[in-house]
C-alpha cells in the first residue's frame, strides 16, 4: 500500500510538473537558434535596427560585433578588430552603430548600411552600457571609476560627463526625461541624476548588492532592479525609491526588460533560464521559468517584432548563437 502511494504521488507531481512546463512554454516560445559562427567567449549586450531589421551583438570574448539578419534568421556579417566590446547602441537618426570597449576604453562608430569605421571617441576605460535618449538625440555611456559620457549624435563627440562616485552598470532615462537612475553595484546604490547637468539629485541605499540590470516602468513610474546576492527582483516608486514590491528570482542576471503589451518583466539569467513576471497594479507573480543554458544571461526585447532575444555563448556541446522567442499570447 505504501509503495502504491508513493507511486502515484510521484505521477502525479510528474504530471503537475509537466503541466507547468507546458505552461511556461507558452509564455515564450522559442522560434530559432541563429548560429553566430566560430565565436569563442562571453557575450554582451545587443541593439536593434529597426529599419533593417538587423540585431547588432557584442562579442567580448571574441573581440568582435556580429551583425544578425531577422528578415532570414541569419548572421550577415561580422565586425572584427574591437577590444572586448560590452555596449552597443544605434542611432537612426544618423544611421550610426556605436561600439563600447572595455580593454582600451573607446566609442567605436560605424556606417550603418556599410559598417565603415568613421570615428572614435576616446573614454580612457572600460566603456560599457550604452542608451540612447532620443528626445535629445544624445548617447550616454557608462565607463571608468565612475561617469556616464554625454554623446551628441549630430557632432559624434562627447560634449559633457555625468561624474558618479563609481562605476556604472545598468542604467535608465526616467519617464519624464529630466532624470537619469544608474545602478553602481559597488556602493550598493543608485544614484538619480538631473538629465541637464548631471547633478545628483537623490541616492537609494541598497539592501542587496550586485545591483546590475535596470528597467524604467514608464507606464507605472516605478524603476525596477535586479540584485545577485541574493537573485532578487525589487521594485521602486521612481518619484522616491519606496519599494513597491520585492521578489526572489534567478541568478547572475545582467538583462531586465518590461513588456508593454502584456504587462510582463523577463529576466535572462546566466543560472541558465529566463524568469517571467505578470503586473497587476502592485502586485508582481512569476509566472514562468524557461530552462535556457548556463552562462546566456544577455538578453533584449524588441518590441517591433514582438519577439526576445537570448545571447548564448559557446558550450562544449552548442557553438554561439542568438535564441530568439515569440511572446505568447
């Protein structure tokens, strides 16, 4: 009687497990995997260009920026030469790619419809994220022991510097354009900055640390961070960084992104899956876990072709690649 009963707890919970899986898949749907060639190491962030449809990756490990096709699913190009590029943006009002380097601390700025090399904006050090403020028609770049560098796009040069007491990761322009968040995992802190001049204006201590990735809810105004130690989703009002809400999630995440349409919040987690969340008001529920690949912890939602995007690096079993999902439904 007793292994009867054991039996069918254990089929029933295998039941309810794949029931959950069943689930989560349909809350991302994987389409593709999109080989990136023979490309070695980690991989960074990503952008998009919407008019080509083209989806630009940062190849650190392998000095390089791969240049992905979504008309085809296919990698068209490669832009060799870089020095551990990290953050990539696109300007589309000049049709320009910019290239963030860790190891020499440049810009690197290439002709869209030729990847030409056409400038280069020097740093000093571990240039980083990259954001592109439209409105201003300015890039802000994180980079050194401690600034965010103001980009004019019309002149390609850097016109200011938005000095921070440490070095940048994750960081957003808030809904209302006049303030900057920046997560600095070093202090445990963000830091709110005025979008004019670069003055802090206020400065959230942090219960958790490696504070990295950042969002902006701009349809709620709440700024939404993840934490690594410990793996935790917190939720701030962005008008005065009072938590909202605040909940485990998986590990060693680097890419936070909200869904207008849905709502949702995915995090792609180098623990090797991607965690879903619903909104409702205050209230935050993971809906979904999808088991990925260790390491794949770079990720991006682009909401033009109501797709996400996965940055998977080499295994010993898979070659680098771009895992591409639909959002359902």
């Amino acid at each position: 009687m007793r292994a009867r009963l054991i039996a069918l707890m254990l089929t029933i919970a295998a039941v309810v497990l794949s029931q959950q899986r069943s689930a989560f898949a349909e809350l991302l749907q994987l389409q593709s995997k999109i080989p990136l060639g023979f490309v070695k190491g980690r991989l960074d962030h990503m952008a998009f260009d919407p008019m080509r449809k083209r989806l630009f990756i940062a190849e650190l490990g392998n000095d390089s920026v791969g240049v992905v096709d979504l008309k085809v699913n296919k990698t068209t190009h490669t832009i060799a030469g870089l020095a551990e590029p990290q953050g990539i943006g696109y300007a589309p009002t000049t049709d320009t790619v910019y290239v963030a380097n860790a190891r020499d601390g440049s810009v690197r700025l290439f002709r869209g419809d030729d990847y030409a090399l056409v400038g280069s904006i020097e740093l000093g050090n571990d240039a980083d994220n990259i954001r592109f403020d439209a409105d201003a028609n300015r890039f802000l770049i994180g980079y050194g022991t401690g600034a965010l560098a103001v980009i004019d796009v019309t002149q390609a040069r850097k016109i200011a510097d938005f000095r921070l007491p440490a070095h940048p990761e994750g960081f957003q322009i808030g809904r209302s354009d006049d303030r900057v968040f920046v997560n600095l995992p070093t202090v445990r802190a963000v830091v709110v900055l005025d979008a004019a001049d670069g003055q802090e204006k206020s400065k959230w201590p942090l219960r958790d640390s490696g504070n990295f990735p950042m969002a902006i809810d701009r349809s709620n105004g709440r700024v939404l961070i993840v934490s690594r130690h410990p793996p935790t989703l917190t939720v701030y009002a962005e008008e005065d960084g009072a938590v909202v809400a605040s909940l485990d999630t998986c590990g060693d995440s680097d890419d936070l992104f909200i869904d207008p349409r849905r709502p949702r919040v995915y995090i792609s987690c180098g623990a090797g899956f991607i965690d879903v969340f619903e909104v409702r008001g205050t209230t935050y529920s993971r809906v979904g876990r999808i088991k990925t690949i260790a390491g794949a912890r770079t990720s991006l939602l682009i909401p033009e072709l109501d797709i996400f995007v996965l940055a998977v690096r080499a295994t010993m079993t898979e070659g680098a690649a771009v895992w591409t999902y639909s959002l359902q439904p």
